[in-house]
C-alpha cells in the first residue's frame, strides 16, 4: 500500500504545486485514497488480515481511475495565477418553486422522523442505536422509525436525496445568493433536524467537503464577510461530526470512528473479495449499473418479472449489508466494501480497472463541462461527482437508486433554456 500512497501523494502535489488544479477530480480522489490506505497501514488496533490480492486489485482499481481522469492533453504547467473566469448565471438559475417544495416536503417529514427518534430517546433507548434502528439492524424488531415499508421507501428514495440536493443549494445560494434569506435559514434548521433525528454524518462530511469546492471554486468572488461565514460553517459542521461520532460510540471499548470508518473498506474488500472467489459470483455488469436496476426491478417486481441475475446479486448485496465482521477484536462492522467491490462482482480484476477508468472518465467529462459552461447546473453535477468520489471508500454511489434521485432533482431545480431561445 506504500507504493500507491506514494503515487497519490505525487499526483496530488503535482496538480496543487504545477498544475494549480485545487479542486479537479484528481484532488478529491487522492485526498480520500491516501487517508484510507495510510489509516489501514498505520493499524494500531489490530486490524484483521488483508491479502496481497486484496491490495493489488485496490490499487490497480485507484491508478486507473487516475488514467481515466487524466486521460490526453493534461498534462500542463502553470507557473502564473489564472484570471478566474466569472460564474456566469445569466444561463442557469434556480427553480425556486421547485426548491421551497422540496425544503417544505422535507421540512414536515423530518419534523415526523424528530418526534419518533424523541419518543424513542424518552422510552430509554440510547442514541447510539437510532441508526441501527433506522436502517433495520436493531435486535428489537417492533421498534421502527417508519410505520409501513411505502413510509420507508419514501424517506429513502425521496427524502434522503433531497436533504443531499437541499445541502448544495444551501451551500451555492450562499455565494449567489438567487434565494430569499428566510431559504438558508430554515434549509439550515431542516439538515440540522435530518441529521440529529437520523443519526447521520455523511452530510456534515460532504458539507466540509463541499465549502472547500466552494470556496476555491468561487474564491475571488466571495467577500471577507462571506469567507468568514463559509469557515465559521466549517468549524460547526466538524464540531458535530465529532460529538455525533462520540454519541454514537456503543461503548468505551470501540476503535474511534474517524479511524475505524475511514479504513475497514481495505480489510472488508479483502473478506468480501474471498467470498465473491468462493462462491464464483459474476454479475456482468448488473452491479455497476445497480442504481438503475434497482427502479426498474421494483417495477417490474410488481407484474413479477425481473431483469436477469438482478435478484441472486441483491441476494450477495443484502449478506454485505446485514453480516457483520470482526474487523478489530471485538469490534464488528458491515457494508464499507468500496466502489471497487462493485466492479469486481461484475468481471474480476479487469471489472476493477474497466470500471474505475470509466468514472474516471465521467468525473473529467464532468469537470469540464463546469469549466466551459459555468453554469449553475453543471456544478451541482460536478458536487455530486464529487460527493461520488468522497464515498467511494464506502460503496459505489451510482449502484444506488436514492442516489441517482439527486441527479434528477439537480436538473429540476435549476432552470433551462431551451436550445435556439437567447
């Protein structure tokens, strides 16, 4: 692993220090790589063994990702600072309708979803759990944050990826600023309402992510006033990701979660890897392309048909999700298998470089377009990217239907002209 660290670190310093490139594909990759295979290379709790194989498929998976977003006439020095371009928004705006709907949808059923986590903590029940609860791994089966499977498939298909658009129009409308005030305000209470009653921290870690994207992206535009708000953000959104980690620790015993979270996908890879080996399972394709199965089968499921293999691979996708592993001595995890997991149920080793190019590949498409449209639309895109690239160590984010959602409300929350129409 110190080897493709090693890649990394280089590639990483040569877009920041020759380049100038802060906030590229390659940056974002790199950065969340190089934290997950130094924290799995540090291993200070006793982290279960990681084969060789493992390794080399992790690492073939992560340097063709990087030939993919590299790809012809990169390769560039820039010695000067670039005249940044103004962000043009005479093409692209908000729908606002379409933004207030979501931020009042949200708004009440978050309200429903802190009342139930309020009636829980009231009967006992510790907050450490609330996540166990929500996502069904709770050992008491009356206990549920939802009263039908259609309520569940609402918050998760529906709510869920709104409160991740909500975040980035927040983020956006901060800098300029087409939304009444009174929209960030409550948009602020709504994802803050979202995450205590949820438990969840992958927002606060996008969040973060995201005012660094912003904030280098809009850099000569924003305001001393306005920096000082975007960092005074910054230092709230890791305050609460680090009491909310603490609170969710299930006892004194357990490894840190900023630690554990960061690096279980190389040693879960690993376990998962084997057993895919084991079991001979191929999935040709259906696990890359999950996302768009998964809508599709849940309607074809209600004429009873299916598309082919879709249900035996939800089969291995559901023992990831609910088989929990000794990844550190008495400490049990699940689900973090990496983007890499995906591709290699779909054609082995060479899944692993194919599909890792082609998001390579489809992160620099993105990037560009940003960079040649300027347009609201087309950075909302490129934050989902983004947001793809920083879970990457946990799953494949397009294997998921709620998440391709965001791509959809991203497109209709923002307004476009149609073609030939100046």
């Amino acid at each position: 692993m110190i080897i493709i660290d090693l890649i990394l670190i280089a590639v990483l310093l040569w877009n920041i220090l020759i380049k100038k490139d802060y906030y590229s594909p390659l940056i974002f990759w790199c950065v969340i790589w190089i934290i997950s295979f130094t924290f799995a290379m540090l291993n200070p709790y006793d982290m279960m063994k990681v084969s060789d194989k493992a390794i080399f498929i992790m690492g073939l998976g992560t340097l063709t990702f990087l030939t993919g977003c590299i790809g012809k006439k990169q390769i560039h020095f820039v010695f000067k600072k670039k005249q940044k371009k103004v962000f043009n928004t005479g093409k692209n705006e908000f729908n606002k309708w379409v933004c207030y709907s979501l931020l009042w949808v949200t708004f009440v059923f978050n309200l429903f979803v802190l009342a139930t986590a309020i009636v829980f903590l009231r009967m006992g029940i510790s907050y450490s759990n609330f996540r166990d609860i929500l996502l069904g791994y709770s050992t008491n089966s009356n206990l549920s944050f939802f009263s039908s499977s259609f309520v569940s498939t609402f918050f998760s298909w529906i709510i869920g990826p709104a409160m991740s658009i909500l975040l980035i129009i927040l983020m956006l409308n901060m800098v300029i600023k087409q939304i009444a005030g009174w929209f960030n305000f409550f948009t602020f209470i709504d994802i803050a309402i979202y995450v205590f009653a949820t438990s969840g921290r992958m927002l606060l870690l996008h969040a973060v992510i995201f005012l660094f994207f912003i904030y280098k992206f809009h850099g000569i535009q924003i305001s001393k006033k306005l920096k000082r708000k975007v960092y005074h953000i910054g230092i709230i959104a890791i305050i609460l990701l680090l009491v909310l980690t603490f609170f969710r620790r299930k006892n004194v015993t357990s490894v840190p979660s900023l630690y554990s979270y960061f690096c279980i996908d190389v040693p879960l890879f690993s376990y998962w890897m084997k057993y895919i080996d084991d079991n001979h399972i191929m999935t040709y394709g259906n696990a890359f392309l999950r996302g768009f199965l998964e809508f599709i089968n849940y309607v074809l499921g209600k004429v009873g048909m299916a598309t082919p293999n879709f249900w035996s691979m939800q089969e291995t996708f559901d023992l990831i999700q609910n088989r929990w592993i000794e990844v550190f001595p008495g400490n049990w995890y699940n689900a973090y298998v990496s983007s890499f997991l995906y591709f290699y149920m779909d054609f082995g080793i060479i899944g692993v470089a194919l599909g890792s190019y082609i998001f390579g590949k489809i992160s620099k498409w993105s990037y560009r377009k940003l960079l040649d449209k300027k347009e609201i639309f087309y950075e909302i895109f490129y934050m989902l990217i983004i947001q793809t690239i920083a879970d990457s160590f946990i799953r494949w984010q397009i294997g998921n239907f709620a998440f391709l959602v965001t791509f959809f409300y991203a497109y209709i929350c923002t307004k476009h002209k149609r073609k030939g129409v100046k």
